[in-house]
C-alpha cells in the first residue's frame, strides 16, 4: 500500500524534464507572439498611414488606382491633388510578368540539368553558383545593370536605355536563382519510383522528364515562379537604378517609367510626415504589401492544390 | 548411425548446382552469360548466370542483400546509371548488354513492375494509356480496347471498369500494383520482370496477384523475385537461390524446395536463416 502511494508521489511530482517541457514551451511562444505582433503592426502601420490620402486628404480610391499622373505637391486640372498611381502599378506588374516570363523557362531548364541530367555536375557546379547569385546584394546587380544593361539597351533600341526592358533584364538575373533553386527541390520532391516506372514502360530519359516528372511537380514549379514574381516586384534599389523613374504610364518598354518600388525609394526621403507628398508614398506602400499578400495566398492555394492531387 | 547419416549429406551436397534448361517446350529465351554487377568498387553479383525458359515463371529467392533485385534489375539495364554491369545478357539470341542497344526500345520487350505499387497521378485510363501514348498510339477505338484488354488480363477490370477516370491513387495497394502490372503487359512485352511485386501486399491481394501471375504465363515469360518462399513455391517452375552475390542452386521449383543440391540452399529453404 504504501508502495503504490509513493510510486504515485513520484509520478505526480513535477520532474525536471516537465519543467524543462513547459519552460520550451513558454520560450517558443514567446518568440511566435513577438512576430506576430511585429506583423500586424507592421500592417497596422502601413495601413492606417496609407488610408491617410483616401481619409484625411480626401482623394477618391479610383483616382488613385486610375489616375494616370502622378505629381502629388501640385493640384490638377480639376483642383484635386494628382496623385494617379497607374503608371506605377502598371510599371510593377509589367516589369514582373515579363521577367518571370523570362526567368522561368531558363530557371526550369537549369533545375532539370541539376536534378535529372547531371545530377553530379548539378551539386557540383551549378548549385553553387546559384547559390552564390542569390547573395549578391542588388545594388551590385542594380549597378552592373546601370553600366552595362543600359548602355546596350540604348545601343540597340535608341533612347536613354532606361526603362521597362533594362529593370526586366536585370530582374531576370535577379529572380533566377531563386526560381531556379525552388524549381529543382519541386523537382527533387517528385519521388523516383514514377521515373523508374516510366523508363521501365520504355520511355526515353525526356518522355521520363517531360510527361512524369515536370508534370508531378507543376504545383512546386508554379510556387518558384510566383516566388520570383514575388521577389521582382518587391525589389526596389536594382529597378530604381535602370528604369528611369518617370512617373509616366509606360508607352514602350524602352521608355523611362517607374514602378512602386522605386517611386517609394527615391521619394520617401523628400517628403514631410503628415503630408499628402508622404501620405501618397505610403498608399503606394499600402498597395504593394496588399500585393504581397496576395501571392502569398496564390502560393498556398497551390500548395493546398498540390497537396490534394 | 548418426554420423554416418551426416557425413552422407556431406558427400552429396555440392557447392553449387545450377542446371542448364532443356524444354523444347519452352526454349531458353533469356540468358546471361559472365555478368558482373559492381556498385562503385563494390561487387554486388559475380556468380549469377542462369537461363530463362519461355512462358514459365521463375523465382529468385535468397536473403537480404543477395544480389537477386540487382540481377533482376539488370536484366532490362535498369541499373544503367547506378551499377557497371558487365557481360552478356542474351535476349533471342542478341546481346542487350551492349552500348549500342536501344535500351528504351528494349524495355518494351522486357517490361518491369516494382516492389512498391507506383502509379502516375493520372486516372487508370491515362496510367495504361501512358506508354502507348509515347509510342504513338492515339486512336480511341484502340487505346479502349487495349486498356481494355491489358486491365482484363490482370484482373483488374471488373473493379474499375466503371473508374476508368478516377485517379489511380485511389486505388488500393493491391489494385494498385495489379494496374502496374496491366500498364506493364499493355505494351506487350515479351517478358516480365517483378521485384517482389507482393511484399506490400496483404495475404488476400497476394492471392490474387498470384492468381493473376499464373494465367499470365500463357502470353508472358515471367521473373520474379521474392522474399516469401511459399510463393515462389507456389506459383514457379523454376527457381533460382541467391546467396552473397553468387547463385548457389538453380533448378526446377520442386528440386529446389523437396531435394536441394546445395547445404545452404536446403538451410535457407528450411527456415534456418535469412
């Protein structure tokens, strides 16, 4: 009796393993709470600031959305600020599709040659070097693209060079890697019995490639590309320094022009707090994070899509 | 008594025993001859050449790491990128082993289904209709009927002749691996090759892929490798035992289970290792 009384005590009492349990517990909490607030108050932030136009300075949200020009210190026409943001977001959407479009087929090409062809020269040489791409700091690409993209752009196609081709040629490079890496673990995610059982129905190396295993990984594949998408139309500092930042609604894609990004940078600095000057910048920030939100959700509705094939 | 009993055995059990087949019933239709296989420096088969009669199915039995799935897998030069596999590997009378073999060509004549079920993410329809597709059958009429045909021969179409569409990964593990096994004949393959097509099955699907192993004999040369000696019992006429990369004993199914030749073989069948 009294064994099983004190068998009972001991199992109660708290061990030091179970303290150890809760302290974990309590520390990674921690850790999840203070991110999360940062988040929300990072939205919070740019939120309340960039409804300060539509609120306090009573512009009109389509104005905003459609207006095609973008001078907020002086008022229009029509007596009201202009603050059209069109070209901009015209400018990062066009700029971020074709450099996906660019990217991705070089990128998915790349992924195959590390992943299935070669996959010894691929760990070797090529996953390195994508590796090292990703860690140039984008000043660099943004100042390569200034000294070389620029220069031929204008060589070739006449004009300043600056403009949507130059920001899409140097965002290819941008985005590559990280399409490029995402797209060969989507590819290393697709299980090798579906190659063995395709080569052994006597299908050649890129029948196996083609009809196997690129289709098993389209959801991984998309989620690269809109994770370069992502990326492309957040950057900032290499698109500033090759787009000429133009606040006009791009009419050739070697014609200066802007996107989000860069009218927030080179503007940002310039403005008083509390003014429309600023509180225009921050609509425009407001815009861009709702679009990272965005792709956010594109990438988990299809890795949920993925999931349930 | 005893010892004289023991020593008898001795004297009678020889090292190795491997027959050379003589049916004109079932002419050999696969054989290797001197076939090495080495993973890196490693030799994982140096003693393994055996003759393959046509229209019977043959077992390969052994422990754990015999080499028996690496000559199987050898066999239609699956191991082409992970192992050197040296020698000859006869088919009708050609050598597959050489460099200048079409190797995906060959493979629609030595077709193979793997240890785990492994269908395409696509409908039954489209898993069947797979490799006939690349090879360039796109009628309807005949696509239908071959699927048709092949899910019949393995007994798979009166379970899902009505699912035709639906996806293969919905099927269970043993239908799952009877669908390998009709996209593998949908292309009419002169012979088989399963490695341990059963070992992720229970008992009632291993039945039936058993049963259905047996009627495809008539159209299909079959190999087989297997852990669960009562199979190879059961469904071979010939079977090979692989220990330590050599085949130690190879002979009809019923030598091999009632008299074997070989102290290790009779050790192995009788359950005292492996």
């Amino acid at each position: 009796m009294k064994t099983t009384e004190q068998l009972e005590a001991k199992l109660k009492r708290r061990s030091k393993a179970a303290k150890l349990e809760i302290w974990g517990r309590l520390v990674s909490l921690t850790a999840l709470m203070l991110i999360v607030a940062v988040v929300v108050a990072i939205i919070g932030f740019v939120a309340s600031k960039g409804i300060a136009t539509f609120t306090s300075n009573h512009v009109s949200l389509w104005d905003f959305l459609s207006g095609k020009s973008w001078n907020p210190g002086v008022n229009g026409a029509n007596g009201k600020p202009e603050v059209g943001a069109l070209p901009m977001i015209v400018g990062s959407f066009l700029i971020t599709i074709l450099s996906a479009i660019v990217a991705t087929p070089f990128a998915i090409g790349t992924a195959v040659f590390m992943n299935e062809i070669s996959p010894n020269k691929g760990a070797k040489i090529l996953q390195p070097v994508t590796e090292l791409l990703v860690g140039i700091p984008s000043v660099v690409y943004g100042f390569i693209g200034l000294s070389v993209v620029v220069p031929t752009t204008r060589a070739i196609f006449g004009g300043s060079g600056f403009g949507i081709l130059s920001g899409t040629c140097v965002l290819f490079v941008m985005i590559l890697p990280t399409v490029t890496s995402m797209s060969a673990d989507a590819l290393r995610a697709v299980p090798r019995y579906y190659r063995e059982a395709s080569l052994a129905l006597g299908a050649t190396q890129w029948q196996t490639i083609y009809k196997v295993v690129l289709r098993a990984a389209t959801p991984g594949l998309m989620t690269a590309v809109v994770f370069g998408m992502a990326r492309a139309f957040g950057e900032a500092l290499a698109v500033q320094m090759v787009i000429g930042n133009a606040a006009l609604m791009p009419n050739s894609l070697v014609s200066p022009s802007s996107t989000l990004t860069s009218v927030l940078t080179t503007g940002i600095g310039n403005t008083v707090m509390g003014s429309l000057q600023n509180n225009a910048l921050w609509s425009l920030a407001l815009v861009l994070l709702f679009m990272s939100l965005v792709f956010n959700l594109i990438i988990r509705l299809i890795g949920r899509k993925g999931r349930l094939q | 008594m005893f010892v004289n009993n023991d020593v008898k055995n001795a004297m009678a059990m020889e090292e190795r025993h491997v027959i050379k087949l003589s049916d004109p019933d079932h002419p050999v239709i696969l054989s290797t001859e001197d076939l090495h296989v080495y993973y890196g420096k490693k030799e994982a088969l140096f003693e393994g050449d055996l003759e393959f009669a046509s229209n019977q199915i043959s077992a390969l039995i052994g422990p754990s790491g015999s080499g028996k799935s690496t000559y199987l897998r050898s066999l239609n030069r699956m191991n082409d990128r992970i192992a050197t596999v040296t020698g000859k590997i006869m088919y009708r009378g050609v050598d597959i082993n050489q460099p200048s073999i079409d190797v995906y060509e060959m493979r629609r004549r030595v077709g193979m289904v793997f240890q785990r079920p492994n269908p395409f993410a696509k409908s039954i329809y489209d898993n069947i209709a797979f490799a006939l597709r690349l090879r360039g059958v796109t009628g309807k009429h005949k696509l239908d009927e071959i699927v048709e045909t092949s899910l019949k021969q393995a007994a798979l179409w009166d379970q899902v002749k009505d699912d035709l569409n639906k996806s293969a990964l919905a099927l269970s593990g043993g239908q799952a691996q009877r669908l390998c096994i009709a996209r593998a004949i949908a292309i009419k393959p002169d012979i088989l090759l399963l490695d341990e097509p059963a070992s992720a099955l229970d008992p009632v699907s291993t039945g039936q892929l058993e049963d259905t192993l047996l009627s495809l004999k008539e159209h299909y040369t079959i190999i087989i490798v297997t852990h669960n000696m009562q199979q190879a019992a059961r469904i071979s006429e010939y079977t090979a035992f692989f220990n330590q990369g050599r085949v130690l004993e190879y002979d009809t199914t019923s030598h091999i289970f009632t008299n074997p030749s070989v102290q290790v073989t009779s050790d192995y069948v009788s359950g005292n290792f492996g």
